[in-house]
C-alpha cells in the first residue's frame, strides 16, 4: 500500500493525458502500476513492433483494459507525441529520436519507470552503475546487507522494474538498484547512495559518441545532494569526473594503500579502513572469494564500503563474501572434460570485459570464443591482450569475429609476432565442438565474446545457455 503521501504525489497524474512510450518489460510495468492506481485514466501504450498488440499478454489486457488506447508500428507509434502532456520513456527507445526532440522542445514532459520509482519510493536508495561490472556489485551489495539482517530489494536493470515493488517497500528498506545509462538518461533525482564502477566505451548504436554515452550515466551523481553519498575509485579518470559533479560525501576506494582509501587490496588481502579507524583491517582472503579475476576486486570494495556505511560488521561481511555465489554468465565455471576447463561468460559484452575475464587466466592457454553483434566498439586493447596471453586459438561469431580477426592479424604484423589460429563459426555448438578438438589438457576454453548476443541468440543469457549444454553435451 502507498501512503498517503505517496498517494499525494501520485495524484499529479490524475490530470494528465499520459503515453507509455515502448511496450516491453518496463513499459508493462509502468502500466501496471499507473493502472492500479488509476483504474479509470485513459492511457496509451505506442511501440514500434507492429505484432506487440497481438502478443498474448497485451492482447488479454487491450480486451480488458476499455481505457487503453495504442498506436504500433514503425510508421506510427512515434507520430501522437505533441498530443499527450507526459510521456513516460522506456529504456530501449532512444532519446535523440527527432520527434522525441521536437516533443521535448514543444514543452511535452518526458519521465520514466525509474524517475517516478525515485520520487515515491521511502527508504535508503542505492544506486550502482557502471559499463561492467554493476550487476555484480548491485547483487554482491544486497548479498552483504541482508546478511547483516537488513529488509533488502534488488531491482533495476537486473531484470525487475522498480514500480513492480514500489508498494511492498517501507521505510526500514534498503533498495538496491543496477541502473543502465538508458535508465538513468533523462533522471533529475539521484539515489541517496550512488556506487560509480568504471565507465569505457559502449552502447554506441545507441549513443552518438562515448561521451554521450558517458553523459547518460552522470545522472547517477548529477543530482544529489550534501546528505547523500557517492562510492567511487579514484583509479579510474571517469569516475573522478562523476565525483566533481556530486554534491554527496565521498567514500573511495582503490588497489593500492592510500590515506583516502577506504577499501584496498595488499597482496591476498582486502583491507578497510573507516573515516573513524586509525588502522586498516583484513575483512577478506581475495582467494577465498569465488568471484574471480582482478577486475572483480572493484566490485567487492566498494560492497564493503556500502556494508560498512550501514553498519553491518566485519565477521558478517567476511562469511558473506566466502559464500557468494558469482552471477550466471559471469566467468561461470561450467565443467572439465579431459583435463579442458569451459568457462561461460556471456556477460561480457564490450572488448573491455573480455580483457579482464583473459587476465583471469594468465597462466593457461585459452581459446577464446568471441564476436557478436556490431556496436561499432574499438577492439585495439583486446587484440593486444590476446596476443600478449598467448591465446591458442579465436572461435569467432559474426559480424564483429571478422573484425576482431583482421585487428589481431594487423597488431601482430605490426609487433612481429605470431597469430592465434582462427575459425569462423556461426552456431554455439560448431564453436564448442571445434574448441574441444583444439584443446589441449589443461587448456582454458572461454566464451568471452567482447560483444553482444542479438542475431543468432536472443540475448547474452540464451548465448550463454547454449555455451553451457554444449559443454555438457561432451560427456
């Protein structure tokens, strides 16, 4: 139930002639919400697929729903704009569309699932964005407050829009949201906590440029004020920048020892160190923590400064971080066959994710499976850590395995040296297969393709999944 409020606020939408403007996850969510509390509003939903009306779950609703109007299709859904007084966005139509430009400019009010969530929502708000590495953080964060006892929500990107919980969330919760630069695009509220993990180049058939990209993600600390608190790692030159703009206390966090540093690593350790401590302490054996690599380093300070910031204690934080499970798709462990290690990560999504999961695996030959969908991402580093790894051989999916072949064959001319071998495939189980029959005993093969699912899989997690039954299916 909302109080009253709550229910206050709300009601400055009761005299507003509203669009839904894309009709999957979020958009569906957005409905719901808006019609639970108004039952009698007119609402429109618009969406550029023109078969979403006939999908079986918005086909029950518009038979339900009298009050429901919609417009579908390319040619249409963007065309009633300047007809409606406030439009909530969803996350997977861009914002530099012309006619979302010109609604803009004629005075029409855009919003978002998110946006409303954080003006309504009671409780402390954590916000966790980043290009890699946020969905780890958001979950290694609820992980650690509700082993500290604490009334905890996980909602976000990770899959659960924030207005399907509104209503179940008091004042005592501690929200936790993975939030994407398409959610955090048009917000002017910030979370009260906002953790900032590295921010690289992606999503660039989105986004004009990197810098717009990055721009989208500032909303995260553009927007608080001196009573909130901003994470971050000084390590990083974006993350710096977004603490310039926040008006929040800062907590930071780095590899190396620093008077500023309230989490860092020293050989095995993890060390914390609060603003009221005269020594740091050892909270965590890296090596006795399941999320591998160096990279996940940054995803487990600033977790403990979060956890510390909230008062849960070192032996809580220290059991919980030795029992987290990793998130499927993430450097997953699969199975050995043959003295061949498989491991699945499908998550990573950008050559910069890719990078890390290959530093993982220093002392092993790996044959990388990689390539996907084309965001148009610069493979220059990722060439150069394969090479530098000594990757036995590259598995490469289309488009974007052609390019990161010619990059690799180019840098390796360049440094005269030699190439990996190189097979083009187009199925999960051809590149399984062709893996196996390359592999040598103690050989890593890794599914890190530095690039996104959409073509032959319907996303990372389907990609992933066919990864992991081709595996299995070797015994």
């Amino acid at each position: 139930m909302l109080t009253k409020t709550q229910s206050r606020q709300l009601q400055a939408l009761a005299q507003q002639k509203i669009l839904i403007l894309g009709g999957g996850r979020e958009g569906l969510s957005t409905y719901k919400f808006l019609r639970r509390h108004f039952p009698q509003l007119p609402l429109t939903i618009a969406d550029q697929n023109k078969k979403l009306k006939n999908n079986q779950l918005w086909k029950e609703i518009f038979i339900k729903d009298r009050k429901l109007n919609g417009f579908f299709g390319p040619e249409s859904y963007l065309q009633h704009l300047l007809d409606y007084d406030l439009i909530f966005r969803t996350p997977g139509i861009q914002p530099t569309l012309p006619a979302i430009i010109e609604a803009k400019q004629k005075g029409v009010l855009f919003t978002s699932n998110t946006q409303l969530f954080l003006k309504l929502v009671r409780g402390k708000t954590i916000g966790v964005t980043g290009t890699k590495g946020k969905s780890t953080t958001s979950s290694l964060i609820s992980h650690l407050l509700q082993a500290g006892g604490k009334k905890v929500q996980l909602l976000g990107n990770i899959g659960v829009p924030p207005l399907d919980l509104l209503e179940e969330i008091d004042g005592k919760t501690y929200t936790v949201m993975e939030m994407s630069a398409h959610q955090l695009q048009d917000l002017k509220q910030s979370p009260h906590l906002a953790v900032i993990q590295n921010i690289t180049s992606e999503h660039l058939d989105y986004y004009k440029n990197t810098a717009a990209y990055v721009e989208a993600k500032s909303a995260i600390a553009r927007w608080q004020k001196p009573s909130d608190y901003l994470v971050y790692s000084d390590d990083f030159a974006t993350s710096r920048d977004f603490a310039s703009l926040s008006k929040a206390q800062k907590l930071v966090y780095g590899q190396k020892e620093t008077p500023e540093h309230l989490a860092f690593v020293h050989g095995r350790a993890i060390f914390y160190r609060g603003p009221e401590d005269k020594l740091p302490r050892s909270l965590a054996d890296r090596k006795k923590i399941k999320l591998l690599g160096k990279h996940n380093l940054y995803n487990i300070m600033p977790a403990i400064i979060v956890a510390k910031h909230f008062l849960i204690t070192d032996e809580q934080i220290t059991t919980a971080l030795y029992n987290f499970t990793p998130l499927r798709h993430r450097l997953e462990y699969v199975q050995t066959v043959k003295d061949v290690s498989y491991y699945n990560d499908s998550l990573s999504t950008t050559p910069q994710a890719s990078v890390a999961a290959l530093q993982t695996f220093t002392e092993k030959k790996v044959i990388l499976i990689a390539g996907g969908h084309e965001r148009h991402q610069d493979f220059s580093h990722l060439a150069n850590k394969i090479i530098k790894n000594q990757v036995r051989a590259l598995i490469l999916f289309p488009p974007t395995g052609k390019r990161l072949k010619r990059t690799v064959i180019d840098l390796a001319i360049k440094k005269k040296v030699l190439v990996p071998q190189f097979y083009e495939v187009e199925k999960m189980v051809a590149a399984v297969q062709q893996a196996t029959a390359i592999a040598q005993p103690q050989d890593v093969v890794l599914l890190s393709p530095g690039a996104a699912s959409f073509g032959e899989f319907k996303d990372y997690a389907d990609r992933g999944d066919q990864f992991c039954q081709a595996v299995k299916n070797l015994l």
